[in-house]
C-alpha cells in the first residue's frame, strides 16, 4: 500500500487536471476559450503516473491534447489558462492555443497539432540530452507520449530505430485509447501487438492494461531509472478511454462509433474515485479546497490578462 503523501499527491494531481477540465468544458460556451479544445477526461492517471517519479529538470512531450501532461509536469496553470483565452500572458503569448502549450522551464516540450510530428523532436532533445549528460555527469530523461494514432505515422517507428540505435535516454508512452478521431483499432490495426511490434526494435516494453496510477508510476520509476543509467529507449503502452469527443466540450455517447458498456466499465475504474476514497474526509476536503483555489487564480489570471498587441501578428513567423 502507498503511503498518504503519495495517494494525496497523486490526488491532487489528477484532481486538478479533471477540475480544470470539466471547468473549460462549462465555459468553452462562452467564446472566452479562443482554441479548439481536446480534453483527456479519464486518461489522467497516465499524465500523472508518467510525470510523477520525474525530476523537474526531466523533460515530457505530448500531442495537441497536452492539458493533462502540462499540468502533471509543472507548467504553469495561470499561462495554459490565459494561452486557452488568446491573451498576452499565455505560455506561447496567446497565439497558439490548448493545442499547442508549451513550459521550457518546467520541463514541457511544444505540442503541436500535427499527428506524430512531437515524436522526432523528443527524440532529438533525448540525443542533445545523451551530450549534455557527458557534460554534466547527470542524465537527464525525455519522455515522449503520443496516442494510439501517433504510432501509425512513419516518424514514430523511425525515431523508435534511432534511440535504440544510439541508446538514448527516452521513455515512449502509448496513451491507447483505442480510438483516432472517430475510428476504433479494430478498423486499424491488423493485430493489436503493439508491444510486440516495438520490441523488434530491440527496446524493453510493457502494457498497462487497466490505467491503475500505481503501476504506471511504479514502472514509470523502474525504468526511468534504467534509462537514466544509459541502458537506452523503453516502451510502455498504456490502455486507456477518452470519456468526452474528439474535440469539443461534450460526450459524445450517443455517436454510433461509442460503446457505452465499455465507457461505463472505464468510469467504474476511475482512478480518481479510486484515491478519493483511500483518503480520510479531512485531506480530501483540503485538496479539494486547494485545488478550487488554484482553479479560480487560473481563471481571474486569463480573464483580467490583456489580449497581444496587433503588432504581434508579425513576430515568431521566422526565425530570428
Ligand atoms: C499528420 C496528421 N494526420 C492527420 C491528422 C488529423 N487528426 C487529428 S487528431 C487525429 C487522431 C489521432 O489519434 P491519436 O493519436 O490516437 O490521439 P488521440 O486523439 O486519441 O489522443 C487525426 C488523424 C493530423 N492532425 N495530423
């Protein structure tokens, strides 16, 4: 059993991302969210099992639907919440939106709207961090997330075959929600070996069948400390379930491409739910507190920030 600073941290990290997820789902009506948004209501045991036994100097990347990663890895919530409503303040100046959040200094690499494409750039921060290492004496470790429908893309299996080529020191997490926009795996995939496939290429897998936060943070730490000794890439696929639609502030249940008996089977496994009560009344109405706190700064934060200056339009178009 995991102790209570554990369960509470873990909590308090998944209780976050859900809050301030179902609080853009409320207010995307309202037209003060700027960008089309992809939530990961009911994956966020990954983000936060994954990000958990990092260091703050550890680097993550994910896709366009980065909330929860973002958050899990320590970027700044004020600057995704003002970057959600196109203002100044926002961590890529209010010109990028929910898809695209970015926090260097906490360890976020730029997500990028395009399927697959933050596979490669991972990859090549892992071989700068491999030199860096030769520097420093210390290995810093880049994990790359992406999902189901990011493994189809060429970029992904030629990135794989370079780190393992040159051992570099990056984790490959598969958020396999079994779904790409509305198409189920089953109308994909010949077979489902994904494990099977990458190990071909000579790296360590694991599959986490059931989402549970404990063992992705356990094996998230157990191999983060193998790659960080230089022992090369490890894949993890991780099963998950998208409870809302693709895009958007709604569920979509009633669509013909849903299942609603597995979308049920997935909300009784809620690891939310699950730490909720592992705790006492006391902390969990603490956590809740706080969090509300943080949520509410979040919100005042965009909405009292200023929209960018119409010069704006011309800058980061080329580079410098
Ligand atoms: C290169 C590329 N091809 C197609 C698309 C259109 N597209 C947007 S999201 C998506 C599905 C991706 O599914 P997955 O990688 O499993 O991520 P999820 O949405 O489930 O998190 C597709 C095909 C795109 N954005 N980029």
């Amino acid at each position: 059993m995991e102790n209570k600073e554990i369960i509470s941290r873990l909590y308090k990290s998944m209780l976050l991302i859900r809050t301030i997820e179902l609080r853009i789902a409320e207010i995307y009506h309202t037209d003060a969210i700027k960008s089309p948004v992809h939530l990961s209501i009911g994956q966020e045991s990954i983000a936060v099992g994954v990000c958990d036994p990092l260091e703050k100097s550890d680097i993550v990347s994910n896709t366009y639907r980065c909330h929860a990663t973002y958050l899990a890895k320590g970027g700044d919530i004020n600057a995704m919440m003002a970057e959600l409503y196109g203002k100044k303040t926002g961590c890529a100046g209010g010109k990028a939106g929910s898809m695209h959040l970015i926090d260097i200094k906490n360890g976020v690499l730029g997500a990028s709207a395009v399927v697959g494409t933050t596979i490669p750039v991972a990859t090549g921060y892992a071989l700068a961090m491999q030199n860096e290492a030769k520097l420093t004496g210390h290995q810093r470790v880049v994990v790359a997330l992406c999902g189901d429908g990011g493994t189809e893309e060429g970029c992904f299996y030629e990135s794989i075959n370079f780190a393992a080529l040159h051992k570099l020191p990056i984790l490959y997490v598969c958020e396999n929600n079994r779904l790409a926009i509305h198409t189920p795996l089953e109308k994909r995939w010949a077979t489902e070996q994904l494990c099977e496939r990458m190990s071909t290429y000579g790296i360590e897998t694991y599959k986490i069948d059931d989402a549970d936060i404990f063992k992705i943070r356990d094996t998230v730490s157990k191999v983060v400390t193998d790659i960080r000794k230089g022992l090369g890439p490890i894949f993890i696929e991780c099963a998950t379930y998208r409870w809302f639609e693709h895009v958007g502030p709604v569920d979509d249940h009633s669509e013909d491409y849903r299942n609603i008996a597995k979308y049920q089977e997935w909300k009784r496994n809620d690891q939310i739910l699950r730490l909720e009560k592992m705790l006492d009344l006391t902390t969990r109405n603490q956590i809740e507190n706080e969090v509300k706190k943080i949520l509410l700064a979040a919100e005042e934060f965009a909405e009292n920030s200023p929209y960018p200056d119409a010069e704006e339009l011309y800058t980061h178009v080329y580079a410098n």
